[in-house]
C-alpha cells in the first residue's frame, strides 16, 4: 500500500502530528483517556481506577443493551461519570 501511494504521490506527502484531547472534568486531557487519567485530581482518580478495576474483574452475559451500558463496561462507572 505504501509503494503505491509513494509511487502516486512521489515527494508529496503530508505528515501530520496526531493530537487529540478529551474534554473531562473541566478540563482537557490527551486522547487515549485510559492513558492519561493520571492527570485528574487523586480524588477523581482512584475514583476512576476503582472503576476500571471493577469491570475488569466482572464477566457480562449477553451484549450490552444500550451505548450506556457498553461505556460502563468498558471503562468502568468512574470513567463514565
């Protein structure tokens, strides 16, 4: 893939520095979330550690019934408040 579009472009690339924030708690943190959590205040960290702790030990029947419900078993009750 890379041959061809190197071959279609020559010197012509564009590279662009990926950034991406998420906007939690009144603040900005570096995308990915689960990376960067660390940067929240201790209280609301272990909050969100608790949580990713929590689901990480639980097994789930079934698919999650709704979008809601798939964020708070993937990243835990913390994470989705």
């Amino acid at each position: 893939f890379d041959d061809v579009l190197d071959d279609a472009l020559g010197t012509e690339w564009n590279h662009h520095q990926r950034e991406s924030w998420v906007w939690m708690r009144k603040r900005f943190i570096p995308y990915p979330l689960q990376n960067n959590i660390h940067r929240l205040p201790k209280e609301e960290l272990e909050t969100c550690l608790h949580g990713l702790v929590d689901v990480s030990n639980k097994s789930f029947e079934g698919p999650p019934r709704d979008f809601k419900e798939w964020l708070i078993r993937k990243f835990g009750q913390g994470l989705y408040d």
